[in-house]
C-alpha cells in the first residue's frame, strides 16, 4: 500500500478534470480567474453534501426552517450590514496564510501573524456592482450578495409571523455568494462565485454562548459522520483583532487541506448587530416578544456559516486514495455512500443478449431510486478501477451465470469483497449497504461470492 500522506492538490485537480467533477469556467476562452463549472460527477456531489446538511439542519430538526431569498438586495441592506463601509478600505493580503489587514493598520511590510509577504494595498470593496434596469446610474447600483446571511436577517419578522416559530429557532439557506477576492486559488478553495450553507440560529441574549457551543460541536459532527478524518480537523478560536465587524466572537473549523491547515466553516457569535441595524435602518420593529418572561429583546444570532465548494474540496482530499493492487496503482475515493456521485454501477460481462436485456432490466430498476452507471466498455477490471476512482461504493457485475441462477455480484468498493445475491434481492441489499449495514448478512439466501 501506498503511504497514506497528504494528497496533493494536484492529484485532486487533475482527476477533477479528467473524470468530469470540475472543469475551469469558460475555458475555450482561457478561462475565468477563480471561477468553476462543476461537470456530471462534481453536480451530483455537491447535490449530495446540500441535500446532507438540509436533511441534518432543516428536515430532521423541529426547530429549523428554510428560506431561498434573491441574490440581489435593496441596495440599504449592505449599508445596514456594514458591508459597504467595512469593505471600502485599502486592504492587503498575506500571500502564505491568506489573512486579510487594512494596509493603514499595520506598522511594517510583512503579515502580522506569519511574517509572509503581502500584497500591495489597493482600494477596493469586495462586493460585486451592477445595474439595475437599463440605466446605468449611480442610483441603480445593487450587488451580488457577498453572504447569504443578509437574506434571513431581513426576513426575520416575515419567517416567524408565518411559521409562529418560537426562540430559539434558526433558518437555514443554501445559495450563491460572490466576492471579488484579493487572493483566489487553491482551486475551488477561493473563488469569486461560490455557494453557502448558512444557518441563522436565534436565541435569547444570555443563552448565546451555550448556542454556540452546541452548534460547533454539532457542525463538526456532521463532517465526521459524512467520513472526515477527526484528525483532519480542528477548531481554531478568532483573536479579537481578526473578528469580523458584526461578531462577537468567532471559531473556525478547519480542515487540514494539502496546502495546509484552513476553514472550512465559521461559527460566530452575531449578537444582536444585525438585527439592530436593520431595525434602524428600516425603522421596521425587529423586537422579539418573549411569551415566558413577557420581556421584548432583540434577539441574538448564532452563525454556523459554511461554503459548499469548500465542503467538496475536504470530502474529496479526505477521501483521496492510492493502493497497491497486483502490480497496478489503484485509485480510489472512499467517498462516503450519501456523497458518493454514482452510488451503483451496472456492468454486464458482455455486450451479448440475452445479458444486456438482464443488464439493462436491473439498470433501469435501480435508477429509480439512485443515481446508476451502467458501463459495458473493456474488461470488468478496467471498469471496476474507473468506478474505485469516482468513489462509486458498489458494482454489480451481470455475467452468463446470472441467466441461469437469477443471481448478480456486488462488489464492494473498499474491500473489493464480493458476494453473489439473487436478484430479487438485491435493491434490499444495496439499499442496506448504502446505510452502512454489514453486506455479509444480507440478504438471507446470498452467499459469498469469490473469484
Ligand atoms: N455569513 C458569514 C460569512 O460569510 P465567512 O467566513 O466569510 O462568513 C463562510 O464565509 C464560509 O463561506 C467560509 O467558511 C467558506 O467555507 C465559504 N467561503 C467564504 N469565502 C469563500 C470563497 N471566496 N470561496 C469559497 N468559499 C468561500
């Protein structure tokens, strides 16, 4: 076996590129600086890990609601947010930790906190302009979101007249985020069009800090449970200094990428800023009227705010690896099932009837409940090995013996084990492996199946 050690990005870029997850955005044009397409495989990955934190933070939760608010605002909302002011300065960036300083703030010509080199200041504010309607007017400027967050603050008062929610309760939003980023790179670690997942949990002001323990440790859970390495991630707590304009206090979780240790999401300790900006800057009433203490307060929001791209980019390094197996490099992705792009792939040992009629009966069962390949194309070696490098968790292999004892193989991505099951059975026993239950059991009239 191959020493596990970090992978390196270039791996991760290159069969992105070359098994169809990620493509560089508009690149019969050279491409666009930091900006993505995700391809057939990358689609249905990041379908997965939303539907994933949907299903943990929303579905699953009495105390969660979802909201798909526009990307773009009444121009106010960023003045309210302090997003107009707060990124309007001249601003440099350490080109080694990526940490971002006001160019007029610092003493010497190096990064504070590693010493790297930084880049020249320049004025600018990161969020996107442009023009609403046909004029192109100072008065019709709006912007692109730079946080979906913004989206839930200003519908706060709509979400709990109509769902009679009560404190605390949050509201979770997945959606696209741009910023015109000083820095990009590391693939799609940083770009300037990317996707949140951001929770909005509000609570009332004293209980704030237990809130933001329980949704840290809840956050990195989910990262665990979906197959991260514990040792792959790690809290890092925000100086003062480094907290953002509207945070009280902040914690990342970051993962250890193949350029080293980064976030990969932040909790934070909104107080009541945003609400009470927005309060005054609409004159609209955000006060909350608490039934138990009949006490009115703003409330205070705990943040749990992560980026999708970045999500992606963990779950595949993480699961990034290469095996010795019989003279040959084996590529694979441990991905975990609930990710994993294709979750079964069909392959018929030959091209023959009546197998492809068999082949292609099974194939269309299973689509029905998951997303299938079926691959005729070279030696089932090969086929295995194209299916082991997407991280497809199972392969059923259809062979002449099928036809006689109505029976397929599934072979197991990590193991390589094989067992022969009926057919009848076998949507049963994927549906039980894809939760993560023992194949050896199931179902009760398989046998193992060796080669
Ligand atoms: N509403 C709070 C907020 O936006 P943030 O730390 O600036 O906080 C939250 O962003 C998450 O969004 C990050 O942890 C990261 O996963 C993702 N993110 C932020 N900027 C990004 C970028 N330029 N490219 C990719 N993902 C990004």
């Amino acid at each position: 076996m191959v020493e596990r050690t970090k992978v390196d990005m270039e791996k991760i870029v290159s069969l992105c590129r070359r098994r169809g997850f990620i493509f560089p955005s508009s690149e019969i044009y050279g491409g666009l600086s930091s900006c993505w397409d995700y391809g057939p495989l990358g689609v249905e990955l990041k379908r997965n890990i939303k539907q994933a934190w949907w299903q943990a933070v929303v579905q699953e939760r009495d105390d969660m609601v979802g909201l798909d608010a526009s990307i773009l605002m009444h121009p106010q909302t960023w003045e309210a947010s302090g997003h107009l002011k707060g990124f309007s300065d001249p601003m440099v960036e350490c080109k080694n930790c990526h940490l971002r300083w006001r160019a007029d703030d610092l003493k010497g010509n190096n990064c504070p906190t590693c010493g790297g080199e930084l880049t020249q200041p320049r004025q600018f504010n990161l969020m996107f302009k442009t023009f609403m309607g046909p004029v192109e007017a100072e008065a019709n400027v709006v912007y692109l979101r730079p946080e979906t967050a913004q989206g839930i603050f200003v519908n706060f008062q709509n979400v709990l007249n109509t769902t009679r929610k009560r404190l605390p309760f949050g509201i979770a939003q997945i959606g696209k985020a741009f910023r015109n980023e000083i820095t990009t790179g590391n693939f799609i670690f940083r770009s300037r069009e990317f996707e949140q997942m951001e929770i909005e949990f509000f609570v009332k002001p004293g209980t704030d800090q237990k809130w933001f323990n329980y949704w840290l440790e809840e956050r990195l859970n989910w990262y665990v449970k979906l197959g991260i390495k514990k040792g792959n991630l790690k809290l890092r707590q925000h100086t003062k200094e480094e907290l953002a304009h509207y945070a009280r206090a902040c914690c990342d979780i970051d993962y250890s990428f193949p350029m080293g240790w980064a976030e990969l999401e932040g909790v934070a300790n909104r107080g009541d800023f945003d609400l009470s900006q927005h309060a005054s800057s609409s004159g609209k009433n955000f006060d909350y009227f608490d039934d138990e203490t009949k006490e009115h307060y703003i409330p205070y929001i705990i943040e749990p705010s992560a980026g999708v791209d970045r999500s992606a980019l963990a779950f595949l390094c993480d699961a990034y690896d290469e095996e010795l197996d019989k003279d040959e490099i084996r590529v694979l992705l441990h991905l975990h099932p609930t990710l994993a792009p294709i979750k079964v792939a069909i392959l018929p040992l030959s091209r023959r009837e009546p197998l492809v009629k068999l082949a292609k009966e099974i194939y269309a069962d299973l689509r029905q409940c998951w997303m299938v390949s079926y691959d005729d194309a070279q030696s089932v070696g090969r086929r295995y090995r194209r299916q082991d490098e997407i991280g497809t968790p199972f392969c059923v292999t259809v062979d002449f013996q099928s036809l006689e004892d109505e029976q397929v193989t599934i072979r197991d991505r990590d193991s390589m084990n094989q067992i022969r099951v009926p057919i009848g059975e076998l949507k049963t026993t994927l549906q039980a492996k894809l939760k993560g239950e023992e194949l050896f059991v199931l179902p009760s009239g398989g046998r193992i199946w060796k080669e």
